[in-house]
C-alpha cells in the first residue's frame, strides 16, 4: 500500500485535507483519534495511567482529565515520559491494527499531528505537510476553538516552525486561500501525484527520467540536497527495520555537486558491505522507501580497474512521479561506489573542472535528445574517471 504521512500546525487545516483525502477513497488513520481512544474508560491505558497518577486524573464520569494530567505532565518532564511509556505502545499497536485492517489495496493516510517534532517523517513513502500564515491560523484557532489570540499564538509557538516542517515536507498544500482553492489543490495532488505514486509501486516501475524528449539543465538547486537528505533518511529507517547491514548511504551524482548544472534527477549511492547481506529482503526494504524495480544495471569497466565485478551496480527508482530518483547499490569499497563518491568530491573541490563539467553537459543537451544524452555524457565521464582518481591519490582523499 501506498502510506502517506500527513501534518500540519494547529489552525492550518490538515483536518480539511484528511477528510478531502477520504472523500477521494483514502483510508485515514488518525493519530490524535487514536490516543483518544487508547485511554477510554475501561481500557488498559486508563488504568495504567489511574495506578501511576491517581484518582485526581479522572473526571466524575470516569473518563480522563485532559486537563489534570496535563498540569502534571507539562510541569514534570519524567511524568511526561511515564505517560509516554504507557500511551505510545498502546497508539503504535492499534496504529499498526488499523492499517493492517485498511488491506493491500488501500491507499493510507496517516494524519500525525507530530509527525515532525517525532521525527516519523522516514516511516512513510510521502510526506504532505499543510500550512498557513500565523496570521491566518491564528484567525482560525480563535473562531473555531474559542481561543483567546494569546493562547493561540502560544499554541503555535510550542509546535514545530514551518522551517523543520519544509525540511520533511515532499509535497506542501498551502492553505492561506478559499475552501474551494483547497480542495482544488488536493485534487491536484491526488490526480497528478498519489494516484500514479500508487500505481507505480505497485507495478514495481520506476520513475528514472524526466518525462520530455530534449535535455533540461538547471543551476543547482539547494532543494536537491533536500530531497536527498530525505530519500537517504527513508533507506537507512527500512534498512534499520529490516536488520540489513550496510556501510553508508549517500548523495551522489551532479546535483551533489553546488555550483554544477544538472538535470532535476536525484541520484542517491547505497554501499552495502556484501551484496549477499541484502538477499531478497533488499528489494522489500527499498519497496518500503518508494525505492522500486532494483535490477542489475548494465556497467563497463574502466582500464585502471577491469574486473566486472568491480562495478557490478544494482540500479533502482523512485516510485514517485514529481520526484526523479535513482539509487545506486554498490559494494563499499569497489571500483564503482569509489569512484561516485571520489568524483562528486572532486568536482566540489575543483572549480576549473567543474566549470569545464557543466559548459559540457550544455553542449551535449543541445546535440542530443533526453535518451542518447546520457550515453553522451558518460565517454566524457569515461575520460575524467581517472583524472578524479588521481587528485584522490594526491590529496589523500578518502570516502568518509
């Protein structure tokens, strides 16, 4: 199943989007509903939390004191983990229930208010964060939740900022507008981007290149190394969760490297100690990342390093079909994973070359069309291969 994470601060109306989600056949799992209904009178977590806190936790009828136990947990950080020990095993396995009752087919949102400041961003294939200007939330919180505007600022403030929230966020909806521009752009998401998210992974079919017939080249981004940061995040959180030992995952390939122009393709390196330590659970780990279709990439030696096996790379995409990806698996320490990582460096290091890389890359995107360019772009690559090793020798460079 295709398992979207969605958040957003209080008053920024990540309910509206779950429910326009639902509306287009998504199955919601609320985590807020969740933790309300693992402490309903008669269940193992009111109990629990009645023999750690006492009585004075409970209201009249039974049903917990919100307010009550939030004077003592917010006072108190060890009460708080206390209440955390008892609650958050309790959310995770009826979370777990519950999508595991929404079945193969389904198409799962998980509304996670803190997805951020917990850091679940990596358990899920896409992260959909929505916001909206303080001034609007604000606005929102005090007519809808009967606020005062300190309060609701006060609100705001405890919560994650809209900085940490962009870092984690794969697709933003901004929700400043009209009820109708917001539903029209979650339309947009769910036509343009999770509906064929959801058919590529399950068919296993990779997104590897853009979709155009002539080569577009962009100045360097810094949301590359965004989106990187996030892809290598989801690997190495499904590699942890399968117990598959691997040596590093990283960024790699031209929009790695600042200053160099690229086209709007990710490529993400995983080095793994032995091919054998993957076996048949690699592919469902990168399959749990939005990471499909790993098969053997057809590689040539290069004179310096002749045996095959050297290079021998396992190639496999993203899922998703607004984010270009392709992961590299290689063996630490061969021939090829060295020499991806010892030509981003050097290209970083080295301005001439780098200067010399991108006036390349330009010519040949005007003399080649999208398919044969990257057969182009590797005789010249062919050729810079050892001139890269030989600044790693002089310089002593090693992979880190």
């Amino acid at each position: 199943m295709l398992r979207v994470g969605l958040t957003g601060g209080i008053g920024s109306g990540k309910s509206s989007v779950s429910g326009l989600l639902a509306e287009r056949g998504a199955v919601v799992v609320d985590a807020d509903r969740i933790a309300r209904e693992v402490v309903e009178p008669g269940t193992p977590g009111l109990a629990q939390i009645e023999q750690r806190f006492g009585a004075t936790v409970l209201a009249p009828d039974g049903t917990l004191d919100r307010p009550a136990l939030g004077a003592i947990v917010f006072a108190d950080p060890a009460a708080r983990r206390d209440l955390e020990a008892i609650t958050h095993p309790l959310i995770g396995i009826r979370t777990r229930g519950l999508i595991e009752q929404a079945g193969p087919d389904a198409l799962v949102v998980h509304d996670q208010p803190l997805l951020v400041e917990m850091g679940l961003a990596p358990m899920n294939h896409l992260t959909v964060v929505v916001g909206a200007s303080e001034r609007t939330r604000v606005q929102r919180v005090v007519r809808d939740r009967g606020m005062t505007e300190q309060d609701a600022r006060a609100r705001i403030e405890a919560q994650a900022g809209d900085v940490a929230r962009h870092v984690v966020a794969d697709a933003w909806i901004d929700n400043d507008g009209t009820p109708d521009e917001l539903a029209d752009r979650v339309a947009a998401l769910w036509d343009e981007r999770l509906a064929p998210f959801e058919d590529n992974l399950r068919a296993d079919r990779p997104v590897l290149r853009e979709v155009c017939a002539t080569v577009v080249l962009h100045e360097h981004r810094p949301e590359w190394e965004a989106r990187a940061a996030r892809v290598v995040a989801r690997i190495r959180h499904q590699l942890d969760a399968a117990r598959i030992p691997y040596a590093g995952v990283e960024h790699v390939g031209s929009t790695a490297v600042p200053g160099l122009i690229a086209r709007d393709v990710v490529d993400v390196q995983l080095r793994m100690h032995r091919f054998e330590d993957g076996g048949d659970a690699l592919a469902g780990a990168l399959r749990a990342a939005a990471i499909v279709g790993l098969r053997e990439q057809e590689v040539r030696p290069h004179d310096w390093a002749p045996r095959p096996a050297d290079w021998r790379t396992l190639l496999a995409g993203g899922a998703d079909p607004r984010d270009v990806l392709r992961v590299h698996v290689r063996e630490d320490g061969s021939a090829g994973a060295l020499a991806a990582l010892s030509f981003r460096d050097w290209l970083r290091a080295d301005t001439r070359e780098r200067t010399a890389y991108s006036e390349l890359k330009s010519t040949v995107a005007h003399q080649f069309s999208s398919h044969d360019y990257p057969a182009a772009i590797e005789r010249w690559y062919a050729r810079a291969l050892p001139r890269a090793r030989e600044w790693a020798q002089s310089t002593g460079w090693s992979p880190g």
